[in-house]
C-alpha cells in the first residue's frame, strides 16, 4: 500500500459528526471546499464578534485524528499517517478535564509552507 502522507477532505468530513459541516460550494471552476462553523459546532453562529473558537479547533483537530486512524487502517507500519497525535487528558481542579491535541507538520522544501505534508510511523 502506499505512504500516506495527508488526508482529504473527505476523510475529515466522514469523521465529524455532521459530516455536511465541510462541503463544496460553487460550480466548476469555481468550487470552494467549505467548512461551516456552526454545523461543526452544534452552536449557533452568525457573527464574527460569537466565541467558539476552541471548541471548533478541538472538534476539527479530533476529527481529522480520527481520520487519520481509519485511514491508517491495514496501513504498514512506516507508511501510516502520524500528523495528528492522539488526543491526552489530565483531570483539573472544578471537574474540568484539559485535552491537548497537537499536529505534526514536514515541510519537504525548506520555508515553503505550500508544500506540507505529515510525518509517517
């Protein structure tokens, strides 16, 4: 099987739980790949002034891990997708639980973020 290297769209879009929450918008050649905010997040948002930065960052993060591990599936070990670390947690004082999410980038050519991709394990 060959490296994996990124994932698509879709495999992050099949991850969430309203898949339609990243869509393509337009006709060709003018498609767009869209993520709607408030379909990621349940909430409802409709101002650049609303919060909810985090919680769409953590949701996206989360789903492009778990993206990531279906499509590792059956993957050999040194091709598999590594970019998206599993997700750690640590109990805080009031209940809260902290979840730190972190993303691995390579940059094959040195300075030119036009050109990432993700690590192998």
């Amino acid at each position: 099987m060959a490296i994996i290297s990124d994932l698509t769209w879709q495999q992050v879009a099949d991850a969430l739980e309203d898949p339609t929450a990243i869509e393509v918008t337009g006709t060709a050649p003018n498609e767009q790949v869209v993520i709607n905010v408030g379909k990621l997040t349940g909430d409802a948002i409709g101002a650049l002034s609303d919060q909810g930065v985090l919680e769409f960052f953590g949701k996206l993060f989360y789903a492009c891990y778990q993206a990531q591990v279906t499509a590792n599936t059956a993957v050999a070990t040194g091709e598999r997708l590594g970019a998206f670390l599993l997700p750690t947690t640590t109990t805080q004082a009031g209940g809260y639980v902290q979840i730190s999410m972190q993303a691995q980038l390579r940059v094959l050519v040195a300075a030119n973020l036009d050109n990432v991709t993700g690590p192998n394990s």
